[in-house]
C-alpha cells in the first residue's frame, strides 16, 4: 500500500512577466488602478472598500514576497455589494435565455482571448505551473460556453388536469448568490460558481480565497465587457469575517462555498439562520485503487495525475493508494522514478511541472503530516523534504520535494480520512462498474483520474459537501420550482 502526498519561455521571460504584472512594476493598467490596485469590484469598476474588517497580505508563492495588501471588506462594503447586486438582479432576471446566453457567449471569448495573461496572473498569485494554468483557463471560458447552451432551455413542465384545467410549472432564478472561493483554483472556482448562476438569471457577489485575491476581479471585468447589467457580479476580499457578512445577509438568497470542512460547517450554520439553500464543496482523502490486471504503465501515470497536479493541492486527490500485492513493487519502483524525476522550480517556466505550496504556513502543515506519518511507520520512498532553487530570486519561496510514502500494514490516521473520489485502473470493467456502485463517492473515475469536463457534475458524498459544480443538474441548484394551478372550470366547495 501507497500513500501519495503530496510560445516559447525561459528565465528571461519569467522575469519580465513578473515585472509586467508586480510591483513596482505593474505595468497592467485598467482605468486609473494596476492589476493589484483595488482588488474590489462593485457596480462595474475597481473600488475601494467603503469600510474593513481587517488587513491581508497576499504573497507570491515563488518568491515569497508580498504582492497585494488589501483592506477586507466589512459590513458596509458587503451591504454595498448586496444592494448593486440587487438591482443588476431586476434588470437580468427578465431577460430571456437567449439574450443571457449571447453575454456568457462574449465572456467566454474574452477569457479565450486573454488566456495567457489570466494564467499567468493565476500562476504567479497561486504557485501552480503556467502549463497547468492555462489548461485551468481552458475549463472556463468551457464553462461558460457550456452554460449559456443551457441557458435558453431553462423551462417547466405542462400537466393537464381534468375537466379542461391544467398545471404549469416555472423554473425561476433564486436571486443575489454568494460564491467564496478557494485558493488552489482562484479562477476556475468564480467561473464555475458564476456561470450557472448567471445562465438561470441571478446576480452574484464573489469572494475569493484571501490568499488568492486577483484572479476573481478580472473575470468581474470581463463579465462587465461583455455587457452583463452594472453590479450583476461584485468582488469583494477578505477573510471569514468578511465571510460571516455574506452568510448573514438578508438579501442573500444563497451561498455556495469551496474550501475546507470547518469552514464549510461554519457556513451551513450561519447560512441556516435565513433558510438559504447552500452548496458545499469540501475537501476529501480520496482512495486510489490498482488492480493487479491494470496497464501498469497507464496505472501509473493515473497516481501521478491523481496526487501532483497544482502541487497535490487539489480536493479529488487521490492520496490514498492501494496496490494489489503481485504489482506492488514494479508499482512502487516506477512511481518513485517518476516522482523523482519531476521538474521543480519557477512555475512560469514552461518546462516546470511543479511549482510551491501557497504559502509558508501551508508548507509547514504538510511537512508536519509527513513527520507524523514517520512516527506511525510510514516509510518516506523519496522527497518529503524542501526543496531550495538554484535560482536566487526563488530562494524565499515555499517549495517542497514530492513525497511518496510506503504506509504500514497496521492502520494510520493520515491513511484513512474520509472518502470523496475513486479511481479504478483495471482492465475488468464488470469489476470495476460493480465497485464503483457500492462506493460511497460524489466521482468514481475508471482507468483515469483528475479530468472534470464540464458537462459532468463534480462534488462529494458525506463530509465531503453537497449539492454539484458543473453539469445540467447545476441549474437545480441555482434556480427555484413554482408550480401555477389553473381552474377551467367552477371552484369546487365544500362551504
């Protein structure tokens, strides 16, 4: 058994990318503000927070020196951003699918349009590679695309009653939405929040993950080009409080929220106090499992795929493997080989594949695990350790080796937490269809792993959350049933 944890570029273009978009050097200019300048956006512009409940510093991961310090908003700017939100709100929702699938259309082309710089905005306020960055800013403007197809077919039912009467229903927008993100997927998070909610009528205040504050106010400036009403999707920063704010309002319709189990515990109350419908997409401890008749050489390229993407930060990771005992050591062999031979470093060189955690607390956490792991009798197979660039300039960054732990036979807590998705690598498909049924798991993948295409639903079973990202089934949650009862005849009494 296994537990994983976890055009052309050069140094030269990595340097000049920073200096186009960090100070003092930014040279991005919208309106009067730089790319970090007024990280809030309400009403259709870059504004600064009426009021805050505190101050962030947002660092760059590969460096470790701060590229943003912001205000978070307070009770004032959420109640600003409500109230924008609101009447944008009044303006969308009558507008007919067709007219909002032409604006989420003209989104989609503007992310097309500025993929590079969206992704290396993402890679430098995130740590992840340029590469991968960009395959995330592909599923965007996907997402959207996507939706504004289901937006025009948004529709009820029709049932016929006796005696000439009918019954309809109406599928209805829900109102002003809440979406706070998290920081392993800044903008790919606001898109699949916004996307939906939009598609279905409703207006949206985002707040991204404090760690993470940019990325979310370039998507609110594409979605103001391409013509949704002023206010219809606000950014604002800040931390839980700022959180709190959101969840409590009385405006709000609902919160749909990414990011950790207390947090999203912490949400369902406060959301709970006004009834508002939630959607939780939490994190999870997710179980790999290798047959012995796998394709060992697609076997292991799936537990590479399954625990390194965006330096294992992802929730579907699937951390956990389990080996069949007769492949196990040719397993084991080949996964460490691979391992060792990924390419750390800068994450805006193309040739990367693996760039820093987010931040330096995030990496003590981890090497914490790995040293708790040893105490339990896990075997460190490679890495594990930080790792220290050639490159000066990185020096300061939060970078680790890739580990690979042999676990003990005995049980371990690091080993068995929790479940959210499952992987099967076998050449029996009856076998694996019939352990995928009796999985308790939002997403079972067969012969692959980490690929979420838009049109699937994406989300987990227990601890895990509910509710779906992506997906038809998506619309459920972003819209609300009204069922009209229509009489052709007398009423019927019995007074």
């Amino acid at each position: 058994m296994l537990f994983l944890r976890a055009g052309p570029s050069s140094a030269a273009v990595a340097v000049a990318a920073r200096r186009a978009f960090l100070p003092p050097c930014a040279a991005m200019n919208t309106g009067s503000f730089t790319v970090w300048d007024a990280l809030n956006f309400r009403g259709g512009s870059r504004v600064e927070p009426a009021d805050s409940s505190g101050t962030e510093e947002a660092y760059e991961p590969a460096t470790g020196r701060v590229i943003a310090t912001f205000e978070c908003s307070g009770k004032k700017e959420v109640d600003l951003a409500v109230k924008c939100s609101k009447l944008a709100f009044r303006v969308w929702r009558r507008k007919s699918g067709m007219q909002r699938s032409r604006v989420l259309l003209k989104a989609a082309q503007l992310i097309r349009e500025r993929k590079d710089e969206i992704a290396t905005v993402e890679s430098i306020n995130n740590g992840k590679s340029i590469f991968e960055a960009r395959l995330d800013i592909d599923t965007c403007w996907q997402c959207l695309e996507y939706y504004a197809g289901l937006a025009s077919s948004m529709a009820g039912e029709h049932i016929q009653l006796p005696h000439g009467s009918f019954g309809y229903t109406r599928r209805e927008p829900l109102g002003v939405c809440v979406g706070i993100g998290a920081w392993n997927y800044p903008f790919q998070i606001a898109c699949w929040k916004s996307a939906p909610a939009l598609a279905c009528g409703n207006s949206m205040v985002f707040k991204p993950s404090p760690f993470t504050p940019v990325s979310a106010v370039l998507l609110a400036e594409i979605y103001a080009q391409a013509g949704v009403p002023r206010g219809l999707f606000n950014v604002v920063q800040g931390g839980a409080a700022t959180g709190e704010f959101l969840c409590q309002h009385p405006d709000v319709a609902k919160v749909s929220f990414t990011g950790s189990v207390p947090t999203g515990k912490k949400i369902m109350e406060l959301s709970s106090k006004g009834v508002k419908p939630v959607t939780l997409e939490l994190g999870g401890k997710s179980p790999l499992i290798i047959f012995s008749d796998c394709d060992l050489e697609n076997a292991v390229k799936g537990a590479m795929m399954a625990n390194f993407l965006s330096q294992g930060e992802v929730c579907c990771n699937g951390t956990r493997v389990f080996v069949q005992r007769e492949i196990l050591d040719k397993f084991t062999e080949e996964v460490v080989k691979q391992t060792q031979n990924i390419k750390i470093g800068d994450p805006l060189l193309e040739d990367t594949r693996m760039g820093p955690l987010i931040n330096q607390p995030h990496l003590e956490r981890v090497l914490g695990f790995i040293e708790e792991a040893k105490k339990q009798g896990a075997e460190v197979l490679c890495g594990g350790d930080v790792y220290v660039p050639e490159d000066p300039k990185l020096k300061n960054g939060y970078y680790m080796r890739p580990c690979v732990l042999g676990m003990p036979s005995h049980p371990c807590s690091l080993a068995f937490y929790g479940t959210a998705h499952h992987r099967f690598p076998s050449r029996d498909l009856q076998r694996a269809h019939r352990v995928v049924a009796e999985l308790q798991a939002g997403v079972c993948y067969i012969n692959n792993y980490n690929v979420s295409p838009v049109e699937l639903p994406f989300g987990g079973y227990k601890m895990s959350g509910f509710g779906r990202e992506n997906g038809r089934v998506t619309i459920e949650y972003y819209s609300q049933l009204k069922t009209v009862c229509v009489e052709m005849g007398n009423v019927e009494s019995v007074f």
